[in-house]
C-alpha cells in the first residue's frame, strides 16, 4: 500500500534555503558552543558535589533516628514498604504491596513511511522521488495522521485513553521515610492479572461501543482481537515492587530527602538492594562521565551541522553544473568537519581552564614540558658528532 510523488525544485529556491542557512547555522554554531561550555560547568560542579559528598556522608542504622545527624548527608539501606496502595483511579485497577503501577495503553494505527531519493539537474535544480508506504501497527502514543500524504484515506481516529503511571506518596525504610517516586524508579516490573470487574470500568471509561474483553493481563477493547481494526485498543498494567533499598541524602527529621552541596548541587543517590556508600558514589561520578560525553557528542554534531548550514550556499551556487556541485558539497562538509574538531575541542579546553584552571594549567605545562624534549632530543639527533682525525707522515 504506497504511492510515489515527484517534487522539482529550482536553483532560486535553492538560494533561498542557503540564504536562511547562513542565519541559522552561526545561531547553531553559538548556541553549541554555550551547551557545550555549559555542560564542562556542570560536569565538574556535579563531580565536586559528588566528590565532597562522599568524604562527609555518614551511614547510620535504619532502625531509629538520631538527632545528632540532622542536616547531614547519610546513607542508609534495608527493607523498603510502600505507604498505601498505588491505584489507577479512572480503571479501577490496584497493585497491593506494589511502589508503583504502570497503565500500558496502545492503539491500532496507521503508521507513514517515506523514502526520498534526490537527483541534481542541469541548472541547479533538484529532483525528488518520494516514496509513501502505509502500514498497521499498535503504538503507545497518538499518530497525528492529518500530516499524511493520504490522510483521507488512512485516518486515526483519538485515542480516548493513554499510558499513565501512578506511585505511592512514600514509603518507609525503618524509621525513615522515603519519597514514593524514588522508590518506585527501583522497582521491578511485574504484570498485574486483572479481575472481571475491571471489564465493566474499562467500557464506562472509555465510552466505546465495542466489546471490552480480558485476557489474563491484557484487555482488548476489539470486535476481534485476532484480526484487529483501526481504534481498537489493548491495555495492561504492571506493578513495581522493590523489596530493600539504598539512599544517600540529607536526614531531616524522619526524611532522607536532597542534600544541597557547598557548591549548590542537589545529592539525593539511590539503588536497589543494599548497597554501600562508596559504590553508591563511583556509579554515580560513572553517570556523571557518561552525560558529559553523550551531551559532547551531541553539541559537536549540533556544530557541525551548524558550519554545514553555513557553507551549504557555496555547494547550491556550484550546483548550476551538476558534478561540480557535488564536489563542492563534498569540499564543504570535509571543511565543517574540521571546523567542528578544532572548534568544539577549543571550546571544551577553555571551559576546562575557566572551572578546573589548576589542572588545566597543569596538564597544559605538561604538554609543552614533553613536546619541547621531544623537540631537544631530536635537534640533538640531527647534530652529527665530530670526530678527531690525525693524519701521519710515512
């Protein structure tokens, strides 16, 4: 079920997007260079708050509360019991025991493919092939099918219920109480076995006309369920239970909530299981490294497209010969991309001096330490040793 469509588009309106390139990409290009600035702030901020926490952090026994540690960091685990029941108040639906309960709700969609393939022309024009593709499938969230190439052939209707989670408001770990959310997040996901009664919520709730079975875990609201229909819905929960936990965070009272570092950083750590203070603190300074790479790679890619936008009016300007653009294309991303290596790199290396100034300083001596006895040790290479020679008489 697909149909294709042929787009042209004229040099002239090439332009114009190349125009708007040489706007938009330098506003790419800064607004990199602050992401990227900003998260070398964030990842040393994080990493001393994490590094000031674990030399002050104090494990104490879950079993009572000792005054003489409010206000300080602790770190406290053992058996964790939710207060209450988490439930889903519009279906009726309960997990006893649980920290949190987990509403899955999916609905049978037409889903849009496309593939595109461009061709230059002579003139600087271009030429697209589009290919559109129909198909069924179940998906979580609504698909807006008013965007459809063929939206009056393929409609969705609204999805009269979605997904939902729902927690208790906190839990107890001894004498201690925890929010209800953190400890939900520890949880494991199990099915929930609906009863029959939740047959009869499920129709009020939803208001459909057709027939609302269940199946063990799983409830389908479908003529047949076999051979489903556009609309047709099937819904299932899951509880999260969590039987011992572990916590770092500010004891305050009963509570063990955020701790605010000197630097202003918020520590609140969490496992399951018990789990010791130190290991708490290596996974944590571990995810920390990890978000600062991921929010690198994605600023350095966000640059480079950025410095692509910018040069992008000198392939289309080529493009009046259709070769001669490509090269030119080709030219200019090779030219984004070093612009991006030295920039971003630059840009990490100036934040690294502006919030860690004595190991940067430190690490940059080094540098210039090594490369000039590299630079000593080869010059004394190149000067060939005179030897003394003594000529006889016979």
């Amino acid at each position: 079920m697909s149909f294709t469509e042929t787009t042209t588009k004229s040099w002239f309106s090439k332009l114009k997007s190349g125009l708007a390139g040489l706007i938009i990409g330098p506003i790419l290009v800064i607004g990199m260079i602050w992401l990227l600035s900003w998260n070398e702030g964030r990842s040393v901020q994080t990493y001393r708050a994490l590094v000031e926490g674990a030399g002050i952090v104090v494990s104490i026994d879950n079993g009572s509360v000792d005054p003489a540690n409010e206000g300080k960091l602790v770190h406290v685990s053992g058996p964790v019991k939710p207060d209450g029941t988490p439930e889903d108040p519009m279906l009726g639906v309960s997990a006893e025991g649980a920290a949190g309960l987990n509403r899955q709700v999916e609905m049978y969609q037409w889903i849009e493919d496309s593939k595109s393939e461009t061709q230059k022309t002579l003139g600087g024009g271009e030429e697209t092939v589009t290919t559109y593709s129909y198909k069924k499938e179940w998906r979580p969230r609504p698909v807006d099918s008013s965007d459809f190439k063929q939206s009056d052939q393929h409609q969705n209707p609204e999805m009269p219920i979605e997904g939902d989670r729902f927690t208790v408001a906190t839990a107890t770990l001894g004498a201690f109480t925890i929010d209800g959310k953190a400890v939900a997040n520890l949880g494991t996901e199990t099915p929930v076995k609906l009863s029959p009664d939740v047959i009869n919520q499920v129709t009020a709730a939803i208001g459909s006309g057709k027939p609302v079975n269940a199946n063990g875990t799983t409830i389908y609201v479908s003529q047949n369920r076999q051979n489903p229909a556009i609309g047709d819905l099937r819904i299932s929960f899951s509880r999260e239970d969590i039987a011992e936990a572990s916590f770092v965070g500010a004891q305050k009272g009963t509570n063990v909530t955020g701790y605010k570092a000197s630097n202003g950083r918020d520590l609140f750590l969490s496992a399951a299981g018990k789990v010791d203070a130190p290991q708490m603190f290596d996974a944590a300074q571990s995810e920390n490294t990890l978000i600062t790479w991921l929010i690198r790679g994605g600023g350095l890619l966000g640059m480079f497209i950025g410095f692509a936008l910018m040069l992008s009016i000198l392939g289309i300007i080529a493009d009046v010969i259709p070769f001669v653009g490509s090269i030119v294309g080709f030219g200019t991303s090779v030219i984004a991309v070093i612009l991006t290596l030295i920039l971003g790199p630059l840009v990490i290396a100036i934040a690294w001096i502006a919030y860690r100034p004595v190991l940067a300083i430190a690490i940059i001596t080094t540098g210039i330490l090594l490369a000039a006895g590299l630079i000593y040790l080869r010059r004394n290479k190149t000067v060939a040793p005179q030897v003394p020679t003594t000529l006889g008489r016979a």
